[in-house]
C-alpha cells in the first residue's frame, strides 16, 4: 500500500466512521483490507481504494465494516455489569416507579454480547423488575454485526468469554457446536443500524446508556461532540457507562464521574440558581403567612 493510499484510507474513515488512525497503523489496515480485496477479486488495496474514489458504495461499506469491527464478549470488564446490577438499576427502579418503565440504549453493541449480558442482568432482577417494560435498543454502524446480533447465534469460543456457566445453562441452547442465546432474551432487544457521527436525536431520551470500547477510537473532538449528543439523549437522572479505557474528564463537562465507581457518569444537569426573595416588613410575612382565600 502507498503511503498516498494510506492517507486517503485514513481521511474517509476518519469522515465515514469517527475511526482516528495514527501513521503507525498502516499495518493493520493492510490486515483486514487485503483479505476483502482477494475476496472482491482485486489486486491489492490500490485497487479498492480506486473502486472508493469512483463511487463504489459496496466496496466503500464493506471496507468501514472491515475496520470498525470490534472485539466484544459477554459481560466484558465485568465491574459495568455489576455496577448495573447493584447501583444503576436499584435507583431507577425507585426513581421510575411510578411510570415502571425502563429505556437502555447500547451503542456500539458490536455482534451483540453487551446488550445480551444487560438483558440477562435484568432478567435475573425479574422478581424487582415485575410489572415493567424494558425497552433496550442495541446500535451498531455495521449491518452485518447487526445480523450476527439479531440471530444470537454464538460459537464455543464466544460463549466461554466472560459468559457464567449457570447463565450459559439457563439462557442458551446448544445446536451442534453452536449455541443460541433463547428467544425470551432475543425479544428484549431492538437491533439498529446508527453512525454515532451522525445526529441520533431521533433516538429520543434514555435512562441507561452503554457507550464502551468504542470512543477511544475517535480523536478529542469528535469525542467531545458525541458526548455533548449523548447529553441530549440521557434522562437527567440517568447513567452513562464507558470503557475503563475511556473518561469525559478534560473533555466535557455534560456528564461528572459517578462518586466512587469507576466507568459510571451521570449528566451533569445545572442547576437554576434559588431567586433571592426580597426582605419581608412583619406585615409582608404576616400577610405571607396568612392562607389563601
């Protein structure tokens, strides 16, 4: 590959998917792009960049595919899943038990093992949780990690990753050496095709957001303006999780640090400063103090 191409290859993941490479990385796209250039029977990654600039929409995806697929697997980190669990949902159970309605966003959600371990999370509060609707939306910029998602079809390697063997057991039935995760979980989960470079108002507002492993591959300011969107989109009350690899310190101020758990943020919602009520005379607190007729 030239450097020319590398440039180019660069500057239009940069433009189509928020992907931020350094000089360094020729060598990774080379990894994943020459492999989809002997598939499309092409010469070589000179080739399929030409087919970019000459509009090729196909080839153009399919190389955003190829560089934006990211490792995933279930229950990642753990500590977000646990923070879920015992802090998150705890405070929005009591804080929406009137409406006894729950809206969780997972951007990024990749070939869908993050949003599979918030819905089984949930569903093993289902004794706290009886009674309300659960509506998880599950994005990612890649249609065919979507279709991988939406199947829940998942191999031995995949389900040993992070997976507990009693939720293996109790959620997951094994066809050959493939395993599926049950359509109870699957019908929990609203799969979406969604560029975070784009505007997602749309979306509307959301009391849980999961937004990990996906924003350190984008420079400062794209970071800052997604945050800025993901603002909008989060219930004041709300939680924001990142990746432990990710922060919003010196880079927004729309979200403060949960107190004490790390990767957990809440939206950082300014108060109205208390109007200053004049100096009553006795008669204006008497009159103040006297009911309503």
């Amino acid at each position: 590959m030239t450097p020319a191409d590398y440039d180019f290859l660069r500057k239009f993941l940069k433009e189509r998917s928020g992907l931020d490479l350094s000089a360094d990385k020729q060598y990774l796209v080379e990894s994943r792009l020459m492999p989809l250039a002997r598939k499309a029977n092409l010469s070589g990654i000179e080739e399929l960049v030409q087919k970019i600039k000459n509009g090729s929409s196909t080839v153009a995806s399919d190389v955003v595919e190829a560089m934006t697929t990211n490792e995933t697997f279930f229950f990642r980190d753990k500590v977000p899943f646990d923070h879920l669990r015992d802090v998150v949902l705890p405070e929005m159970i009591q804080a929406r038990a009137a409406r006894k309605s729950l809206r969780i966003w997972c951007a990024a959600a990749s070939t869908g093992q993050e949003p599979y371990s918030i819905a089984m999370t949930i569903k093993e509060m289902s004794a706290q949780l009886a009674g309300w609707r659960i509506e998880i939306i599950g994005t990612d910029i890649s249609q065919q990690v979507l279709e991988k998602s939406k199947s829940g079809i998942y191999t031995q390697f995949e389900v040993q990753r992070g997976l507990p063997i009693q939720l293996l057991v109790k959620y997951f039935k094994q066809t050959g050496e493939m395993w599926q995760i049950n359509p109870e979980i699957r019908s929990m989960i609203q799969y979406k095709p969604l560029n975070l470079l784009q505007d997602f108002s749309s979306m509307g507002k959301f009391d849980i957001v999961f937004c990990r492993n996906v924003l350190i591959y984008f420079d400062q300011e794209m970071k800052t303006q997604i945050f800025g969107r993901l603002a909008k989109c989060t219930e004041p009350d709300g939680f924001l999780a990142l990746g432990a690899a990710e922060t919003v310190v010196g880079l927004t101020d729309a979200f403060k640090p949960h107190a004490d758990k790390r990767g957990l943020y809440r939206p950082n919602v300014v108060r109205a400063a208390p109007s200053i009520v004049p100096s009553m005379t006795p008669v204006g607190l008497k009159a103040a103090a006297s009911p309503a007729r």
